[in-house]
C-alpha cells in the first residue's frame, strides 16, 4: 500500500522535532505546535493544559522543555519565553521566541514539502 501524502507529512513533521531533540515526548511536541497555531499570541499554562488535556505537571515539564533553562543549570531548547500573566499571577505567558519562530517555519516548510 503506497504511503498517503498525510502520513508522509506526519513524518516530515516528526522528524523535524527530532532534529531538535531525539528524546522529545509527544506532550512537548503538542506544546509546541499548540503556540504555533496561536500565531504568535501568548497564552497562559491553564490554556494549554485544558487545549491538550494534560495534568499541570505534565504542561509544566512540557513547556519548560522549550523554555531557556528545564530545570536549574539544565538547559531547555529556548523557543520560547515565559513571563507572569498580567491579568492572573497565578499563571505564567508562553509565547514563541526568534528561534521558535524559526523553527515553526522550519516546521511549515516540512508541511509543503510533504506535499508535494
């Protein structure tokens, strides 16, 4: 059975991510994409959680993937930047950086190319 133009597209999407880091996890992945189709609008982690249906730990590590720094002294990917939401202290804004924006381009070619 030849490989349809939508799965030839998730590979290509895939395989970008794992350029980026071989030991991704898919709620990274989502996380990511998830900011992409927000284009380029902030949104707080109680959005992503509930957007994804993830618990709030899961979002957390999710997203710090992305950030700067995972964790202290361990760095992150750094496509995106966190700052506290104005409207909710309680919550912390996620947007894309210059690089995630990059690489979301990165990602859109991978879509076109695919289909071709």
């Amino acid at each position: 059975m030849p490989s349809s133009k939508e799965i030839r597209t998730a590979i290509r999407v895939l395989e970008e991510f794992k350029k980026i880091d071989p030991d991704i996890t898919l709620p990274s992945m989502l996380t990511f994409l998830y900011a992409v189709e927000r284009d380029g609008q902030a949104g707080n982690q109680f959005e992503i959680d509930q957007r994804l249906d993830m618990s709030g730990a899961t979002a957390s590590r999710a997203i710090a993937h992305w950030l700067p720094f995972k964790r202290p002294r361990v760095a992150g990917l750094n496509m995106m930047d966190s700052i506290p939401d104005p409207e909710d202290r309680r919550y912390r804004m996620i947007t894309l950086n210059r690089r995630g924006l990059d690489f979301a381009e990165r990602i859109k070619l991978a879509v076109q190319e695919a289909a071709l």
